[in-house]
C-alpha cells in the first residue's frame, strides 16, 4: 500500500516538477533516487522575506513540495513565487485542508520601525498566526518549527545568552508586540507538544543578515540601513551613544543551522539560539561599513531608541553541540559579500 501510494507521489512530483520547469538537477535526481533529493512537502509562512527566500531557495534545490503564505507586506514579489504554489494571504486568514511534512512559520516583522508602526499586525501574525500554523501542522502530523527571536531575552543581563535565560522584557513597552507575542508563540507551541505530543521545534535567530535583505529607508534592519547610507554618501545614523551591541550572523550560517535543526529526526532541545557570540558595538560596526565601501559618509549620532537592548550575544553551547554547527562566516566576510550584493542591486 506504501509503495504504491509513494510511487503515485513520486509520479505526481515528477509531472509537478516538469511543469514547474524545475531546474534539471531536480529531475534527474527523481530519475536517480540515490541522490540527496527530498520528495517532501512544506508550508513556509513569510516565505517572501528574507529568511524565506533563502529558506525556499534551498527546499527548491533539494526537491521539497513547497507551499508559500505570505502577504508581501514586508517584501516585493520574488522570483521564486513562481516556482512553488503560493497563497497571497495574511497568515492569520489561512486555511488549507493539505497536508504537509513540515510546517515552519516565519512570518513577521522583525524590524523595529516597522513592528512599532504596525503593532497590531504584529501581534496577530505571532498569535493567530503561529496558531493557524500550528493547526495545520497537528492535523498533517507534521513537523513544526517557529523562528522566535533573540529579543524573547529583551535587555539581557546574562551574555552571551543561553536558552536557559528567561529574559528581561517591559511587557508593555514599545517593544511588546513583537517580544511579547514571540514568547506567547513559544509558549502556546509548549502547549501543542505537551498535549498533542508534537514535533516541535523553536530557534532565536540573532540579528541575521545578508543579501536581499530588506532596506527600505527606516524600514532596513541596521546593516541594509548602514550600507546604503555609506553607498549614497548620507550621513550613517548610529542612535544614542553606539555603544550598544549586537552578534550578526550571515544568512548562509542561519540556513544551514535552520536545515539541520528542521530535518533532525529528533531533537535533544526543542529550543535553540541560532546566532553568533561575537559581539561588535553599532559604532564599530559603523565605522567598518563606513571603511569596507570606501565611503565618504560621516557618522552621526541620532536619538537614542526606546527599550534598545544594550547587548545581544548568543550562547551557542547547546546548538553546537546537538547541531553539530557553528557560525564559519565573519562579520567582514558577510559584509563584504552584502555590500556587493547592494552595490549589484544600486547600479
Ligand atoms: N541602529 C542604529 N541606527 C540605525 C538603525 C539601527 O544605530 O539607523 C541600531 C539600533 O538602535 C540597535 C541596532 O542598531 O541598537 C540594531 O538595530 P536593528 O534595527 O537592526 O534591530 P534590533 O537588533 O534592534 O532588533
């Protein structure tokens, strides 16, 4: 009964893939089944951003089913949309009775300006939404995985932080909706795996960075922002003093992280940093952006941000040991290969 239900599968996949124009590799490895080629389906929330691009991008390569939700109210229509089945839907109005092999929710806001702007959204999408994914995950048996957030630990007075920390949050403060709502989403997928004994998995992605960020105007993240200030010769706006600090970690250390922790049969920890320990102040990091491009920008230091935590810097004990992964790319080298893909993208 299995064999013939996954021959029918493989068969589906095969047309689907045709159809799709899926690269050659693909087909072939469908033709090779000895090849590292993964014939599973996954639902991907926010799979049009940042992380999801990249995270697509690989699913595709490796011959998953993918199945975007996404909004596109953080990011402009990808390439890639073309090549999976997509729902342009806010994820808490999402609803499918397909079923899948894993289930990973990203969508959110994770910059600053924007969560603060649209606080509402914010929350919803890390509430109805992690729970709508949740659901769809309990009814296909599937493997679950949220991208929480270093911030769950707020202005950490232990660093570099271990999972074990329970953070130093103002519940209420300006950053609530997006700290608090990413710890009520752990706290109800706990919830899930207790009562409905599911696979879940949570990681707190650390500041992560690279090419295809996004970088519209306040809405960027710090190093988008930082590089197009210094590739436009504005002024390089550090807020408060710079000297709080952060550990950037290059997408291409995320996503491999990301791909072990998601396929893992099993898990010692179903929480996990995924980030760096090397911590830089915003000023040095300034400074360097400022040196990398051969800017003339000046640095300026601009009004302090509310609740801004004044260190972040993981603790990478637990995933390096369960993982079997450590971050291999310094801030210089993602730096430079960001700033060239900014550069490719301005000419
Ligand atoms: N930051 C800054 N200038 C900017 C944007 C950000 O000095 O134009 C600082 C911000 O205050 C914070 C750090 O850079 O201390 C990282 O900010 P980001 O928006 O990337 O995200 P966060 O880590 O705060 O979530």
């Amino acid at each position: 009964m299995t064999l013939k239900r996954n021959k029918a599968k493989f068969r589906l996949k095969f047309i689907y893939c045709l159809q799709l124009g899926a690269k050659p590799i693909v087909i072939i490895s469908i033709l090779i089944p000895h090849l590292d080629i993964d014939m599973s389906s996954v639902l991907i929330s926010g799979g049009n951003g940042f992380l999801g691009y990249h995270l697509v991008e690989k699913f595709i390569s490796k011959g998953f089913d993918v199945t975007i939700v996404d909004d596109l109210s953080t990011s402009k229509r990808s390439d890639l949309l073309e090549k999976v089945t997509f729902y342009n839907k806010r994820i808490e109005d999402f609803n499918t009775d397909e079923k899948f092999d894993y289930v990973v929710h990203l969508a959110a806001r994770p910059s600053p300006e924007d969560y603060i702007s649209s606080p509402v959204e914010t929350i919803l999408s890390n509430s109805y939404g992690t729970r709508v994914m949740l659901e769809t995950a309990r009814k296909s048996n599937a493997t679950f995985m949220y991208t929480s957030s270093s911030e769950v630990y707020g202005n950490a007075s232990v660093l570099p932080t271990p999972e074990t920390y329970y953070g130093y949050v103002n519940p209420n403060g300006i950053r609530s909706c997006y700290d608090e709502s990413k710890r009520f989403s752990e706290a109800m997928i706990m919830a899930y795996r207790r009562q409905y004994n599911m696979k879940v998995r949570i990681q707190r992605p650390f500041n992560v960075y690279g090419p295809r960020i996004r970088e519209d105007g306040i809405y960027g993240r710090v190093i988008p922002r930082f590089i197009m200030q210094a590739l436009e010769n504005k002024d390089l706006t550090v807020h408060g003093d710079g000297l709080q600090t952060r550990s950037f970690l290059y997408i291409e250390d995320w996503l491999s992280a990301t791909m072990k922790f998601l396929l893992a049969n099993s898990v010692s920890h179903e929480v996990l940093n995924i980030g760096s320990d090397s911590e830089i102040t915003v000023f040095e990091l300034a400074k360097l952006i400022v040196e990398m491009t051969k800017s003339g920008s000046k640095i300026v230091h601009t009004e302090a941000r509310e609740d801004d935590p004044r260190r972040r810097s993981a603790d990478l004990t637990i995933v390096k040991s369960d993982l079997d992964w450590s971050p291999v790319v310094s801030v210089r080298e993602g730096l430079q290969k960001t700033i060239k893909w900014f550069r490719m993208r301005s000419e």
